[in-house]
C-alpha cells in the first residue's frame, strides 16, 4: 500500500510539473506575437485620412449589417461584395503599392499584403461571419415555423378524420 502511495506522489508530482513547464511555454509562446503585434500597430499612423475613412468604412458597413439582419436577400448581397473585397484584395494591395504616395504618408503595402490582410480583409470576414451566423440563425427560426405549421395541419387533419 506504500508503494501505491509513494508511485502515486511520484506520478502526481510528474504530472504538476508537466503542467508547469506547459503553461511557462504558453505564457512565453505569447509574448513574441503581443510584442509583434504591438510594434505593428504603433507603425501605423492612424490620423491619416484615408485609414479613417477605412475604419470608418468598414464601422458602417457593420452598422448596416446589424440594421438589416431581418432582411435576408440584402444581407447574402452583402455577404457575396465582403467575399469579393477578400477575394480581391491582392489585386488592391499591388495597385496600392504602387500608388501609396497619392494618399499614405508612407507605404504600407507589403508585398505579402500584411497591411491589407489585418485592415481589410480581417474586417470583411468578421462581417461574413457575423452574417453567414445570422442566416443561419434565421433558417433555423424558419424551420421551427415550418415543422410548427406541419404539426398543426396534421393535428387539424387528425380532428376532421375523427369528425
């Protein structure tokens, strides 16, 4: 029973320090991408007027997405031109790139589209994802409807076969 009890420590003791090493990993796996993070955004002049005009740009085009949401037919047209901004973000950061000094005061145009990919397209797709979440959500509510009004006509044809 002794020998149970000491194995147990040694696996418990094991196992603690594990979870240990584990979480110092996490805690320092982190710290490289905040730091990355951090450096990208104090790089960007954000009173520039055309990144204004961007963020306020996609703020509206978040506005109308919660002020349609009962409106379906609207919202998947919204949701195909946020597609298509993603889609055709490649072909915006090399016309960019090439024409940053007409309106940036610097050039953020990355060959690979770092810029473009946080600032334009990772809005664009929060605001797919929160339509394609919002369509889903409203099918389901149509489906309720549906097998609620399949149930009442069975129970109504149930009542006139007994009459």
């Amino acid at each position: 029973m002794e020998d149970l009890k000491m194995a147990m420590n040694e696996h418990m003791d094991l196992m603690a320090d594990l979870v240990q090493k584990f979480t110092a990993e996490l805690r320092t796996g982190f710290q490289p991408a905040y730091d990355n993070f951090i450096g990208f955004f104090h790089a960007i002049d954000w009173k520039e007027p055309w990144l204004i005009g961007l963020l306020s740009f996609h703020f509206a085009l978040l506005l109308v997405t919660f002020l349609s949401r009962k409106h379906i037919n609207f919202q998947m047209c919204l949701f195909l031109l946020a597609l298509s901004g993603v889609y055709l973000a490649e072909t915006i950061n090399k016309f960019l790139g090439s024409n940053w000094k007409k309106f940036a005061g610097q050039n953020y145009f990355d060959p690979r589209g770092l810029f473009l990919s946080v600032l334009w397209s990772g809005p664009l797709l929060l605001i797919a994802i929160i339509i394609l979440l919002n369509t889903l959500f409203s099918l389901c509510q149509l489906l309720i409807k549906w097998k609620r009004a399949e149930l009442r006509h069975r129970a109504r044809l149930a009542r006139n076969k007994q009459d």
